[in-house]
C-alpha cells in the first residue's frame, strides 16, 4: 500500500511540476516582449504601397530630365503599372486595406490615371508636358494611398495584440484552472487514501483479532476433542469394542463429524491467511489416491454409493501429494454427500507431461446453474442436503484454494437431477518410471515398535492423560509430565527412544526443548521428536514431524514408524 501511496504523490507532483513548467514556458514565450518580437517590423502591403510611391516618384523624375529616352519611360511606366497591380488586386494580403475607407477609391484613380499617362507614351511623338503634367496630378493620391496603408497597417497590429493578449488571458485563466483542479485532485486522493488505509487498518485488525479468536477457540476445541477421541480409541482398544454396537458407533460418528469441520476449517484459515505452502516430491499417483478414496468410503460409509477408481493411471509424477490427496478428498467426499443412490468416478492421469488431469464425476442431484459460481464460496451448501453428512460448506472453497495455490484450474459441469463433474488441472513433472516407491497400505497405521520408551510433554493435563491412554493401549512404554522444565530436567538424566513434545507451552515451547537438548550432551542429544499442537499451522522446525489435534493412535503410529524406520 505504501508503494502505492508513493506512486500516486509521484503522479500529483508531476501533474503540478508539469502545470508551473507550463506557466513559466507561458509566460516566456507569450509575454510582451516575445509579443513584439513575432508583430515587430515585417514587409507587407503598407510596403508594398511605399514601393509604390518610390516608383512613382522615379518615374516623375524620369519624365521631367533633359533625356527623353522614350523606351526606358515606357519601361518604368510598366514597373509601376505592376507595382500596382500588387496592391490593386484584392487577395488575403489587400483585405486589410480595402477595409479602410477612400482605399478602393483611391487605388482606382491612381491606376486610370496611370491608363492615361499609357496612352501618351505609347503616341509616336507625344508631349511629354502633358504627361508630367498627369503624373503630378497622381501624387497625392500616392501619399493619400501611402497613408491610408499606414492606418491599416497600426489598425491590424493593433487587432493582432489585442487578440494576442486576449489569447494570452484566456490560456493563462485555462492554465490557472488546471493548476487548481490538480490541487484539489490531490487533496482529494489524499483524504480518499488517508480513509482507505484507515479502513485498511480497520479491516486488518478485525482480521488478525479473527485469527486470534479463531486461533484461540480452535486450540480449546482441538485440546478437548483430544480427550475425546484418545478416549475412544483407548476404549475401543481395550475392550476390543465391536464397530457393530450402535452406541459405539454414534460417538464415533459425532466425533467424525467435529473432526472433519475442525480440519476443514484450519485448511481454509491457512488458505485465507497464504500461508499454503507447496512442495514438491515423486509420488505414485494411483496409490496415493486409492488410499484417499479408502479413507473417504470409510469415513462417510454410505452403501447405497459406488465408487470406481479403475480409470487411474499408475505412473509416478513429481508434484505436491499431500495437496493432492486434499483436492481428492474433498471432491469425492462432496460427490459422495451430494449422491443418494449411484456412482462417483474417480479418474485421473496425465493429458500431457506438464498437467495432472483429476476428475470426480457423480450421478448425484446436480447443481442449479445459477449456483455453480458460488459453490466455491466458503460456508455455501446446496439446499435439499439432508443426509446427515459431515461438514458445513468448506470443501469446495478449500478445492478452489488449493488448485490456486497450485496454478491450475478447476471446472465444473453440472445438470440438475442427473449429477456433477468437477475437472481440476494442475502442473505437474513426470517422474522416473525406474524409480521405486514405498507400497502404502493400512499397516503404516499399525506400530511397527511396540515397547518403545516415550516421554509425552503437554502442559495441559487433560490432554496429556488422554494421549497417554492411547500411547499404553498400543504397548508403548510411557512416561509423562506437564512441565517442559521438568522435560529437560529428564532428559539430562535419562535416555528415551522419543520423545513426543506440545509445541505451545509456558517457559518454554516444544521446539526450545528440542533445540535446548540438542544444543547440550546428554543421554537424548540424537533423540528423535514429534511435535504436537492444537494450532494448525507448520512445524517450526522443518525436519522434525508434526501431528495437528486431534490425533488419533493411526496417526501417532504412522509418525513413529516414519520417524524411527528413518533414524
């Protein structure tokens, strides 16, 4: 915004350092000086008309001298005939003249009686008394003409000036309206950005004051939601609960539902605020989306609704396969939600080696066309929805998020009663064929290293006897404390296979741990960590996995296979 500002104050002061240039500029050419320079001394026709009167009088002289050499009198007497014809003619150079009075009157005596002394000359003997005579008589008429010349000649210079100077004003008064307007223009831009960025401030505040509470009630809801699900995961293993009991089964459907809003909500908090960040690694493109349509069908169990994947290409792409597996999940849970009864495709594959080509297609009630642009708003869900389906209007706006962030496109084609299909494209490489890849299947939710001695760090107590219970249930070998003091403090005493930390503690957070007993010798200096945190935001610290609340044991266990088997 800053940025902006600057460029805009730049364009107003180049707007005024452009009107006073002109002034001055103005001013310098069009003052009275420079005036009189451009209607100073110039040959026109008041010239013309003492050229005239020159002649004239050569030709007087001529006539009245001793030698009368009658060609060279006729031949002067044709110069002065020309001389004026000039003046005679009425052209855009005369019309000053005409317009003074006698001119007209004046210049036609002069030429008749010039027409006389002609037929004079042209006599074979003629008296040539008579003709100075006759060109006496055409004297004063020469000085009435030469006057006459003389007045049109001030009167036109005088006109010009006054138009001039008329011109002058009215430039100047044009110029002095811009001036102001300019003024008044950046006045005008000024207040506008002084309230806009006041409205700005506003708004960011009441942004970051959002993130905050959000931040603030998402942590509260996650811890609690921690307790919750440990505590179902602890029950259903210990007690070896069947999934068939119907009371097991509406809890763990509620739970399902809180968990799946609270996540959709973090994704689409990270979306909002840009904090995406996307990274690129080879993946096996059918397996990974296999597996997340699993997890789908598992999670929403709705019978009535087949799902086919047999139109996946298994190739191995280079691209971001967390964000994709998220694009997947939240088309095919949609298309599943919005799907009574019939069939949801799922296919995918290169249309080139530049774009990962991803398309859900259902045979659910459709979208009305009208809708179809604001489906990807956040919070808007398509009415006649009654099937009891986790979630509240998130999905599609985090799709839309997510594809941004990727520099792809998503398009929708829908028809109401017969069902959607949602294309997304996206850039991706094509990765090495040779090149292996781990296999992904449900064992990476079991623990590979049951009896491995953990410390758990949680400053909150409800939270960490909850995790406690589920980390016992799966035979790991626990210990726990509230305080990361205290963490430390054993740390230094005694060694651990890992070390499971909070990252948001008092004194002093899960990463300060981490890097306080790292930074010394101890028994754990190549301990390795997990991070836990109820805040959905990156792990500080790149290398070290971090697992959002709520967690479940699956999560826990994959994280620890991931993180040991790599030790």
């Amino acid at each position: 915004m800053n940025k902006k500002l600057m460029l805009i104050f730049a364009g107003i002061a180049l707007a005024l350092a452009f009107a006073i240039s002109t002034i001055v500029k103005y001013n310098s050419l069009l003052s009275d000086k420079s005036l009189y320079a451009i209607t100073g001394t110039q040959e026109n026709y008041a010239w013309a008309t003492a050229k005239f009167s020159i002649q004239l009088a050569d030709f007087y002289a001529l006539v009245r001298s001793n030698d009368k050499d009658l060609e060279q009198i006729r031949l002067k007497l044709d110069i002065l005939f020309s001389r004026v014809s000039v003046i005679k003619n009425e052209s855009e150079s005369t019309i000053p003249l005409y317009k003074e009075k006698d001119y007209k009157e004046t210049i036609d005596n002069i030429y008749k009686k010039l027409e006389i002394v002609d037929h004079y000359i042209k006599q074979p003997s003629p008296d040539m008394r008579k003709v100075v005579s006759l060109v006496n008589d055409i004297e004063p008429d020469s000085k009435l003409l030469v006057n006459i010349a003389d007045h049109a000649e001030v009167r036109q210079r005088t006109n010009a000036n006054v138009d001039f100077k008329e011109t002058k004003k009215q430039i100047l008064i044009l110029l002095y309206i811009t001036g102001i307007l300019t003024i008044t223009l950046g006045i005008f831009i000024c207040v506008f950005l002084w309230k806009l960025n006041k409205l700005l401030d506003s708004e960011k505040k009441a942004f970051n004051n959002k993130n905050a509470f959000l931040g603030i009630v998402g942590h509260e809801l996650r811890t609690s939601l921690q307790a919750i699900i440990s505590t179902i995961d602890a029950i259903s293993q210990k007690y070896n609960k069947n999934h068939d009991d119907p009371q097991f089964i509406r809890l763990e459907s509620a739970v399902t539902k809180i968990e799946m809003q609270m996540k959709d909500l973090s994704e689409f908090a990270r979306i909002d605020n840009g904090n995406i960040q996307i990274s690129a690694a080879q993946f096996n493109l059918k397996k990974i989306i296999d597996l997340t349509v699993d997890d789908c069908i598992s999670a929403l169990k709705k019978e009535n609704v087949k799902i086919i994947t047999d139109k996946i290409q298994d190739i191995n792409i280079i691209g971001d396969s967390s964000r994709i597996m998220q694009i997947v999940e939240n088309l095919v849970t949609n298309a599943i939600k919005y799907t009574q009864k019939g069939n949801v495709d799922v296919i995918a594959g290169l249309d080139s080696k530049t774009n990962l080509v991803i398309k859900v297609e259902d045979t659910g009630q459709g979208i009305p066309k009208d809708k179809i642009k604001s489906i990807f708003s956040p919070f808007e869900r398509l009415k006649g929805n009654e099937n009891g389906v986790p979630g509240f209007g998130m999905g599609l706006a985090i799709v839309n998020g997510l594809v941004k962030a990727m520099k792809g496109q998503i398009i929708v084609k829908s028809e109401v009663g017969e069902g959607s299909s949602f294309t997304v494209k996206i850039p991706v490489s094509l990765g090495s064929s040779s090149h292996e890849l781990e296999n992904i299947d449900n064992s990476i939710y079991e623990p590979h290293f049951n009896h491995l001695r953990i410390l758990l760090v949680d400053d909150n107590e409800m939270s960490c006897s909850s995790l406690v219970s589920i980390l016992e249930s799966a035979d790991y070998n626990v210990e726990f404390t509230n305080s990361p003091v205290r963490a430390f403090e054993k740390l230094q005493r005694k060694p651990y296979d890992l070390v499971l930390s909070d990252l948001q503690m008092p004194i002093m957070t899960g990463d300060e741990l981490f890097q306080k007993i790292k930074s010394i010798e101890s028994p754990n200096k190549e301990t390795p960590f997990i991070f836990i945190s109820a805040y959905a935001n990156e792990s500080p610290i790149p290398s070290i996995t971090m697992l959002t609340k709520p967690v479940r044991i699956r999560d826990i266990n994959k994280a620890i296979n991931s993180v040991m088997e790599s030790k």
